[in-house]
C-alpha cells in the first residue's frame, strides 16, 4: 500500500530514489567498501537496469529496482574515491624516501605548526636512479611555524611517505585516515626537507580573495586589542587558531563555538537571526531575504570560499529560503537534491565529515522542529525578532545535540540561555566589524575609533560566555552514548516532528 502510494507521486519518487543513494553513502563505510569491490558493482548495476528494463511497466517493482540502483550506485561511487594501487598514484610509494613536487591546493593552517595539503604533480623514491615521474594524489605534512608557506605555492622537497595511522585506542570514534580521506588526502609526508619554492602557481581568482582575506585580518589585528580581535576573525572569516584556548574552551562548554566555526551550524543559525531581526525592524520581507542572501555570500567570500563555506553558506541560503517560501515539502524536496549532489560529488562526507552532519542536522532541525516550537510559544512577545532567534536557536540545539553527544562526548546545558543572550547581538556585532575593517583599509584613525565602538559587543559576548563557561555543570560529559542511542534520539524526534505534521493536517482538512 505504501509503496503503491508511493509510486503514484512524481515527488515521492524522487525522494525515494535519491535518499536511496544516501543511504547506500552512509551504508558503504559500515561495510568496509573499497576500490577492490568495484568489479563486483559494476556488475550489479548492470543487472539492476536489467529489472528496471524487464519490471518497467509495474510501478511499484520499477520504483524498488530503481532505489537499489541508487543505492548500490552510491556503492560504487565510494569505491572509486579510493585511489588505485598503480605507479601513477601517490599510495604506490607508501613506506619510502621520495623527492616530491607539487602545489600547496589549500589554504595553510596555523596552530603551533603550519598544516599544509600538497597536491602531488612528479615524484621520484630516492634510492631509485628513474627519473621523476607524473603522480597523482594529495599528501599532508605538517611543518614548523616558520617560514610560512600559501596557497598556490610550488615546494620541492624530500620526505618519509607514508600512510596515515589511527590511534590505538579501539574505542576512539575519530579516525584519522577517514578524517583525510575525506579531503581526498591518503598520504602523509614525515620529516619534510624543503628544497625549493616558488609562488603563483594556484588559481588565480582563488589566490586573490585569500590575499584580500589576509589582509582584512591584518586590519583587524591593528585595530583592535586581544581577545576581542581574533574573536572577531572568528565570526567574520572563520579564523580560529589565534583565540586563546580558554576562550576556546568557553564556547565549546556554553554551546556557542557555532558562531567561530564556519559551518552549515553556524551560518543556519546566524542567517534565520539575521532575516528574523530584520523583519522585526520591519524591514519587508523580499528585501529581508535578498539582504540576507548578499550578507551570506560576502561570509563565503570572506573566509576563503573553500568547499565547506560554500556548502555552509547553501544550508544557510537554503533556510533562509524555507522561511521566505513557507512551504517545507518543496524545501525538503531541494535539501534531499542538495544532499544527494554533495555526496555524489563526495560519498565520503555524511560518514566522516562532522560539519556536514551537523549543517544538515541543524538545518533539519530549523525546518521541521521550529514551528512545532512556533506553535508552542504564539503568546510571547515579537520584539526585533528575539523570539524568532532564540527558537531558531532551541531547534538546531535540540536537532544537532544527539550527534553532538555522539560525537564529541559533551553537552551543554546553558547553551540555550547563552544562545538566547548572545545571539541577537552577533548580526550587529558582525555589521560593526565589518565596517571596521573597511574604514581601516581606507583610513587607519578612522578604523581605530570605529574599533572602538565594535569592542562593546564584542566585549559582552566574551563576558557572558566566561561567565556561564564557570559554571561547574555548564556541559555534562556523555562519553557512553552509543550509536543506536544516538538513532533512537533522532527517531523520537522524527516521530514528533510527523506527529505534528499530521496533526496540523488533520485540523486544517477539518
């Protein structure tokens, strides 16, 4: 009967069909699915578009045949992610001294020591007397903080290549090969001797908007005082590794490290306040959403516009749309397709990448659990768009605070009241910066005093985050929560959201 229904709507199966593929994205890892299985799809499809050829007129028997094509496709696509054991591939020289040339692909990172991805162009083992040879394969080293190297640069150098291992620990929930295979990085390049660099070698567009970037960060270092700076380079472009790890430390236990993390969590978040207060300033709606969407986009170009701000900066347009649009169905449709073409472009996201879990999850959370809590709360006052802020808050709390617990081990319990007490001041606190910045680049005085004005806002938030991070019970450590606890929490919540649902629809039939 389900399936029959099912069967009948266009929607229905598009949705069946592409949550298939997820699934399968989410069931491959489990299963240990690697490059060696490949022929074995390979044949399965083809007997899979043989059912569907041979069961096409019956609906019901098209529709399951056409979900396991997804699904047993989304199988071989992971597969394929994994880099073939061959000469022409960086995993070939595993365990060996090699000469390496290639590009730095991403932007470094600083914290203690420089974390550089290569991308791998020639390479030659050392103990050989070939000559150096095209490879393909991204490898990660991590070097002293000086001298410091960028995005685009050209390195030559000598190393230990070697495979990435996990921790010991058979407990651990963090694997470090996933961790990296995710990024498409299956190498790891030990005791690295530099011995030549040239620069200008990335994408020039690319390389431009990190030079911008750098010195916007520049700017902000002169006109502001420690720690209100690097917070504030946290909330503008995402850069966390000069904010003092006390302060770090302080967000993670008031649930508020959302807001320097640039993610799908935090740009979910900020983006509904942002469009909640705007329309509390009564703004009109149209423009709301467009003011929002532009404010978004300069966030992406800001931080880097790596892939995972873009894919943040999505989730964020996506909500934002949701609440423009009022119509959940359509917007679900296009969440299950925005879904469906990250893992297809990567399989290896929803498994091993925690802030592409955690975007989806929260921007779930503010589509379906908000106005169950909208409904719950008419009585309470609109004043410039609090109340929408704090539910948009609660419901990506409540939507992402399972996999928080799985995942990290914590869950804080001020988080909704510092949420409530923060938060309306973070889209003001973010404008104020901003205009800082700009009127530092065109006059440093004047950059200075406006520096000034930002440090208010800034100052507050710190100090209501310390103030609640001292409290001894601000996160209580969950380090048992298993996995098909963390699935019970989500299938409760799942059935109160469809509870709702169809409760809403029965009053509006009647």
């Amino acid at each position: 009967m389900f399936l029959h229904k099912l069967a009948q709507s266009k929607s229905g199966v598009f949705i069946f069909v592409l949550s298939s593929f997820i699934i399968g994205a989410v069931t491959a890892p489990v299963l240990k699915i690697s490059r060696d299985d490949s022929s074995q799809l390979i044949f399965i499809l083809i007997l899979l578009i043989v059912a569907v050829a041979v069961v096409w007129p019956k609906k019901e028997w098209r529709l399951l045949s056409f979900g396991a094509l997804f699904f047993f496709f989304s199988f071989f696509r992971f597969a394929i992610t994994e880099p073939p054991f061959a000469p022409s591939s960086l995993i070939f020289y595993h365990d060996r001294w090699v000469a390496v040339e290639g590009i730095i692909s991403y932007e470094p990172l600083f914290d203690g020591k420089q974390k550089i991805i290569l991308n791998v162009q020639k390479l030659k083992v050392i103990t050989s007397g070939d000559q150096p040879r095209a490879v393909n394969g991204k490898m990660i080293m991590y070097l002293d903080r000086y001298p410091e190297y960028h995005y685009g640069d050209f390195l030559k150098l000598n190393c230990n290549l070697t495979k990435p291992l996990d921790s010991e620990d058979g407990e651990q929930k963090f694997s470090y090969p996933a961790y990296l295979a995710r990024q498409g990085v299956w190498s790891v390049c030990l005791n690295a001797r530099i011995k030549e660099v040239a620069s200008g070698r990335g994408n020039w567009a690319y390389g431009k908007i990190l030079v911008l970037k750098n010195i916007l960060v520049e700017g902000v270092n002169k006109i502001l005082p420690e720690p209100q700076s690097s917070f504030l380079g946290g909330l503008l472009y995402g850069a966390r590794q000069s904010i003092p790890a006390d302060l770090k430390n302080a967000f993670s236990r008031t649930g508020t490290a959302h807001i320097i993390a640039v993610s799908g969590y935090n740009i979910t978040i900020i983006a509904a306040a942002i469009l909640a207060i705007l329309q509390g300033l009564s703004v009109p709606r149209q423009r709301a959403f467009w003011v929002s969407v532009v404010l978004i986009a300069v966030f992406v170009l800001l931080t880097g516009a790596s892939a995972s701000v873009v894919r943040a900066g999505l989730m964020g347009i996506i909500v934002l749309w949701a609440r423009h649009l009022g119509r959940l169905s359509q917007v679900g449709r296009v969440l299950v397709f925005t879904a469906f073409l990250m893992l297809l472009f990567n399989p290896r996201l929803i498994f091993f990448d925690a802030g592409f879990q955690l975007s989806f999850a929260s921007t779930l959370g503010i589509l379906y659990l908000s106005p169950i809590l909208e409904n719950y709360s008419r009585r309470w006052p609109k004043i410039l768009g609090f109340k929408e802020s704090l539910l948009t808050t609660l419901s990506a709390i409540l939507a992402t605070a399972p996999l928080i617990a799985y995942s990290f081990g914590s869950f804080s319990l001020v988080a909704p009241i510092v949420n409530l007490l923060i938060l309306p001041a973070i889209p003001y606190t973010m404008a104020l910066g901003f205009g800082a910045m700009i009127l530092g680049l065109l006059y440093f005085p004047l950059g200075q005093v406006w520096g000034s004005v930002v440090w208010l806002p800034l100052t507050y938030i710190i100090k209501v985050v310390e103030y609640f991070s001292g409290w001894g019970w601000a996160a209580i450590a969950v380090p048992q929560m298993s996995w098909w606890m963390m699935f019970l929490a989500y299938a409760i919540l799942i059935w109160i959201g469809w509870r709702y649902r169809r409760a809403s629809n029965d009053k509006y039939e009647k």
